[in-house]
C-alpha cells in the first residue's frame, strides 16, 4: 500500500510536466486573452492608440443599446431553432444506427457535411437558395411554389441560416450520442424485448435514460457551439435585411473591427461569457449530468 | 523509466515553446532594402508586379515585393499588423478606411516628398487627388485610379423591345414618375406570361425579367451603385461640404423622395424585392443569366459584366435627372506610405512610381481599372475598345463635370452602421422614406 502511495506521487511531476505544453497554450491563447478583454471592456479603446480608462461606461450604454437587446433576440432565436431541430434529427439517426445498422460506411457519410468547411457550407447553400437562380428554387417552381428568397427575406433568414447549420452539424451531434448509446448494456435491451415492449416504449423507457447524462454533455456544447453563430452570417446576409440576421457575434465582430470600437465590442463579449456560463451550469444542473441512471 | 518521462515531457514543452518564440520574431516588416505592397485586387496584380519589375531594374538597390489578399481580409489583416507594427511598407488604400488611419497616425504624411521632387498634383481630374488631403492640408497619398458608375444593358433584350442603344443615352429621370428612364424599366420588365411592364395584365407577382437588377451589397448611407446616381441628380448633396464634411442630409424632402420612389419601383414589379436581390447571387450574376435587363454598376465591374458567355453588353450613362445634369459618384484609389516603415525613401521612390505615367500607363496596358493620369487613361481605353468594350459612358460625366466626390467624412463606419440598417428598413417597406429623418438625426449627433 505505501510502495503504492508513493509510486503514485512521483508520477505527478512527469504528468505535471506533461500537462504543461497545454497549460502554457491554454493560459497564453485563453487566459490571458480573457484577463485583457475584462480589462478593456473597461476602457475606451481604438486599437491604434493606447486603452482609456472609463470604468463602467461600456456596460452602461450596452443597457441601453437596441441593437445590443436586437442582437441577443435574434441569437436566441437562432440557437432555438438551430439546437432544438439538430437535437432531435441527432437522436433520431443516432438510434436508428444504434437498432439498424453497423455499416461504418453510413457512419462515414453521416460525418460528410461536417467535415466541409463551415465557409464553404455556407456559400454552397446560399447560391442553391437564390430566389432567382437557386436549384432550390427550381425545383420548389416544377412542383408550383413561387419562389422563397429564403436568405433575404427578414422572416426566413435566421431560420434558414439555423437549418443550414443543421445540416452541417447533425451528422456529428449524432455520432456523439451514439457513441453513448453503446455504452449502454445490450442486457437492458434484451431484458425489454423479453418483455415485449415497442420500439418507442424501448426508446422513452429504456434509451432515453440511460442517454441523459451523453445527452446533457452534447446540449450543453452545442447550445455553447450555438451562441457563437458568426461565419455564416459573415459571408451571407452580413447581419441584414436590417437587423433580421445581426447576431450577437456579428454585432461584436462590426464594432471591433469595422468600427474600431474595441472596449465596448470587449464589454459586449463579457456580458455574452457571462450569459453562457450561467446557461451551461444552469443546464448541467437541470439534466443532472454528473449522475447516471445506470447505477 | 522515470527519468525517460521527465526527459521526454521536457522535450514536450520545450518544442512548442520554440515554436512561440519563433513566432514573436518579426514578421511582416520588411528589411531596409526591401519594399513590401499590398492590394486587394487579384486582377490587378500582374500590372502592378509588371510595374514592380520596371521599378527594379530603374532601381537596383530596391526591391519590392508585391502581395495581394482579398477584400474582407485585407482590411483586418492590415489594420492587425499596424498594431502589431509589422504592416506593409506601402499599401493600396481607401477612402473609406483612409481618415481613420490618418487620423491615428498611421500614414505617412507625403507633401515633404511631393514639394522636394516636385511631384505634380494637379494632372489629374478634377477634385481627384484632393481626396487624398485631411483637414489640416496634409496629404497621404497620390491618386492611381478612379471609377464612375454607369448603366449595363442587354442589347438582345433591348432589340427584343424595340429600343433603339442610342436612346440610352438621352434618358431623363425624376423622382415623381421616373422619367422616360422608368418607361424604359417598365418596357423591359416581362412577366412569365411574356407581358411587358407598361402592358395591361402584367403580372407583378410573376416576373421573368426585371427591366433594372438590384446590387446585392447594402449600400448604407451612399448607395454608389444602387441609388446614389439619382439621388445626386436632384441637386442633393450627402454633407454639408465634402470632403470633410460635418452635417448629413438624409433628412432632405429630394432625397426622401428619391428613396420612394426607388422602393416604388419594388412594388411595381420593375426591380427585384430587397430579399430577392440579397438571397444569394450577385446582381451582375443576375443579370448574366438574363434576370435583369439593365444594371447600374461601377466601372472596376466592366470585366465581370462582359464576360458573361452568350451576353451581348452595352453600357449607357445614367440618366440625365431634375438637376439638368446626368450624376455619378467619382471614386478613386490611392497607395499611403505606413508610418512604421523603415526605409521612408525606399517607400516613397515606389509610390512615386506607381503615381508615374509609367506605371499607370502600363496598368492601362492590362484594361482592368480606368488609370488616374489622363495620357494613362487613354492606353486603357484603346486597350478595352480592343477588348469590345467602349468606356465612353464612365468618362463621359467627368468631361461634363457630372461627378460627385465620395462622401469624404469622419465616422464613415459608425455612419455605415446606422444608414445600412435605415435604408433595408425603406426597401422592405419597414418603415417610411420619412424615417430617414430620424437617421440622420443620429448621424449628425456622431459629430457633436
């Protein structure tokens, strides 16, 4: 027992050691760029001169920026869309590889879309949308719907952009249950099918349970993933018609780096970490990620 | 066995440690002989690096080393390297971006080196080169381009209507009935029953071909290529003065009315909604494809426009409005030196250059932008009549003195950022041309 103990302590140097190349990146790409944006979103600062103290000013106009308020309405809409519609078209592949298939092949497939690059995906998808010259159009124009300028149009373009998302991201999402899906005892399922119980009865009864913890883990990541929405917006409708498509990173990305406004673009982000952090723990809390309903 | 660890995780630190060292060695300045430049243009980097060759073998001792990155990211990219202090040592600038650089201290004055070389600054069309000058006199660069908007058509669907090209050239236009200019959108415009605009029983629901196509960038508080031409033709002015202007008039009744009338043309059926034309292709993709029949559009676009396959183009000037005077925005380039550099001479002998008839003669020579220096000007246009293309219709308004300068102010992009969203708001019926008031309410309080 005491070779044990001590064996067991002189590893924690080399691990130590080991840790050190990640904590080095994590405290100069992470840290640190975090300590500086707290202090800036303090200052009045232009990038070109030196950071001016101001105390609270940022966060007292970001109260009473519209924009700001439009901007956090049109995220949210975003993620509800985005998240809700990605979850359940996740879950429902990933079952359905879980109980129909082994192939490594339809695996392969599923992960396609992720695996272009988001840019990409995006500019794709808004030349085949096009009112006038989008295939998508085309065909919704053989079968006699009149054209939809789906990413110009105030009421569609955040939806648009949510389910373009999807499409990227469910293939992965899907993976990541079900991944967790086979940690779950093939006994439990064959103890169901012995008592006779439906595929949905399996599901609400059986998978959905036991999954809650992989669960909580993929929502809690995605809705973060979410949040951050920018390169799509940025190379399709640059946050219009309006303000329909203004997220919040966007927001953010034009008072930095077009308006040089770089204090309040600091404080803007703070207010977003603080709004993320409070939903990832209230999310870990409601879908008591620590516990598992195995034991 | 522990000590193999320990050497090994050393080892793991120690590389990427390296690696950040080496990446705090300076990076983009370049050494005291060498001059690095910058543009965004990929179709103009085979003159310049053609001008950056003759620059060498006239100066031995200099090199240059020409680089090129894309709109959206050269402007982050160049704003992050002056803070960083690696920018280039000469770069193509922009009006919009050029006072706030200016105005921190970022450029190098050049009126020492113009009046030392005696460096003319009055060759050039009219108004051109002052845009280059701030408030206090002093100038940061030296025009190497300009451009002006005019009107693309489609000669087959012009045939197809029974419009004779020469009558475009004579076209009128106001903001209460449009003009002969909208009797000829709305002759152009045909439904998918194959009803023209002007005819009974078009159908404005089911529009094969717009008579005019919509720019799909938002034009925020100029609109050079989407309404500025009109506006400008009332006699209207963006500013009180410009350049350097410091009160706006989107609140004027001409201006007002020009938007309305604008938007009307939307609820007609001749121009495409704002959500069509920001759904996902350009408008001079739009039209290449036959959507549109006619395009007003900048002449850094005349390329794109003519090389469409199986697309006969034309160009016209815009039209003549309430002012007597046809109008259009006259825009221009220019190369500003970094304040950072280390080799000031260096830098200025090659912006010397590419101000030089020399240069831009041999920029004319590849036809892809209009020169600045009118014997220049003159190589591009006999090389873009070779090309099939007649430039007549964009250097026409500056022999008529009907150019308007870019509006040249301070807080371009926060003005940007109130006028984008106000403007989409008219065009989407959002709200009332008369909200524009309000906008520039905003506008104007950015100055006090």
């Amino acid at each position: 027992m005491t070779t044990h103990r001590t064996r067991h302590r002189s590893d924690v140097w080399p691990a130590l050691l080991f840790l050190l190349p990640a904590g080095f990146g994590f405290v100069l790409f992470y840290a640190w760029p975090a300590v500086q944006t707290f202090y800036l979103s303090f200052t009045d600062y232009s990038l070109l001169a030196a950071p001016n103290w101001i105390g609270a000013q940022n966060y007292r106009d970001a109260l009473g920026d519209a924009r700001f308020g439009n901007a956090l309405l049109v995220t949210v809409e975003y993620v509800v869309i985005n998240i809700g519609v990605q979850t359940v078209a996740a879950l429902f592949i990933a079952v359905l590889m879980h109980r129909l298939t082994k192939s490594s092949l339809v695996r392969g497939l599923l992960l396609l879309p992720y695996l272009i690059a988001n840019v990409v995906v995006a500019l794709v998808w808004y030349n085949m949308l096009d009112a006038q010259l989008g295939i998508v159009n085309a065909v919704l124009s053989w079968v006699g719907i009149d054209p939809v300028a789906f990413f110009g149009e105030t009421s569609t373009a955040i939806p648009t952009i949510a389910l373009v998302n999807v499409w990227r991201h469910m293939g992965y999402t899907a993976l990541l249950i079900f991944a967790g899906l086979q940690a779950i005892p093939k006994s439990v399922y064959e103890a169901a099918a012995i008592d006779g119980a439906s595929e949905w009865r399996i599901f609400r009864g059986v998978t959905l349970p036991l999954l809650r913890p992989v669960l909580a883990m993929v929502l809690v990541l995605t809705v973060i993933g979410s949040f951050q929405i920018f390169d799509t917006v940025a190379v399709t409708t640059k946050g219009g018609p309006v303000d329909a498509t203004r997220v919040i990173y966007f927001y953010l990305y034009e008072k930095a780096f077009q308006q040089f406004d770089f204090g309040y673009a600091a404080a803007l982000s703070v207010v977003l970490f603080l709004i993320l952090a409070g939903l990832a723990v209230a999310q870990l809390r409601l879908l008591r990620a620590g516990s598992s309903d195995l034991d | 066995m522990h000590n193999k660890l320990s050497k090994l995780a050393a080892l793991a630190v120690a590389v990427p440690l390296a690696l950040v060292g080496c990446a705090g060695a300076p990076g983009g300045g370049s050494g005291s002989d060498e001059i690095t430049y910058w543009l965004w243009d990929a179709n103009q980097l085979p003159a310049y690096q053609a001008c950056a060759t003759d620059f060498e073998k006239a100066n031995p001792d200099t090199k240059v080393k020409v680089e090129q990155f894309g709109w959206a990211d050269y402007w982050n990219k160049l704003t992050t390297d002056l803070v960083a202090g690696t920018a280039p040592d000469v770069f193509t600038n922009h009006l919009n971006y050029f006072a706030t650089y200016a105005a921190k201290n970022q450029l190098l004055p050049l009126d020492e080196f113009v009046t030392r070389d005696g460096v003319p600054t009055d060759v050039y069309p009219q108004g051109l080169a002052d845009l280059w000058t701030t408030q206090d006199g002093k100038r940061y660069g030296l025009p190497k381009d300009f451009d002006t908007v005019a009107l693309f058509y489609n000669k087959e669907m012009l045939a197809d209507a029974g419009v004779a090209e020469a009558d475009l050239a004579n076209l009128t236009w106001n903001p209460q009935d449009g003009g002969t200019y909208e009797k000829l959108i709305a002759h152009l415009t045909v439904d998918a029953n194959g009803k023209r605009g002007d005819e009974p029983g078009f159908d404005k629901t089911k529009v094969a071909v717009h008579g005019l196509g919509l720019d799909e960038n938002n034009g925020a508080g100029v609109g050079q290529q989407m309404w500025s031409m009109y506006a400008l033709s009332t006699g209207w002015t963006y500013t009180d003065e410009n350049p350097w202007g410091s009160h706006f008039n989107y609140d004027d009744p001409r201006f007002q009315r020009t938007m309305a009338w604008f938007r009307g043309l939307m609820d007609k059926g001749y121009l495409p909604s704002l959500a069509t034309a920001r759904s996902g292709t350009s408008v001079n993709d739009g039209f290449g494809a036959g959507k549109y029949a006619l395009s007003t559009n900048g002449s850094w676009m005349i390329n794109s426009y003519f090389g469409y396959d199986g697309v006969e183009v034309g160009v016209a000037p815009t039209p003549t409005g309430p002012s007597g005077k046809r109008a259009t925005i006259f825009n221009g380039l220019a190369d500003s030196i970094y304040t950072g550099t280390d080799n000031r001479e260096g830098a200025w002998k090659w912006v010397k250059h590419l101000a030089s008839a020399e240069c831009q003669k041999t920029v004319g020579e590849q036809a892809v932008v209009f020169p600045a220096l009118p014997e220049a000007l003159a190589v591009a246009k006999e090389k873009f009549a070779a090309k099939g293309v007649d430039i007549t219709a964009f250097t026409q308004p500056v022999d008529e003195g009907a150019t308007h300068l870019y509006p040249i102010t301070d807080h371009a992009p926060e003005i940007a950022a109130v006028m984008g969203p106000a403007i989409d708001a008219v065009l989407t019926s959002q709200a009332d041309p008369a909200s524009l008031t309000q906008a520039n309410e905003q506008v104007n309080a950015l100055f006090r």
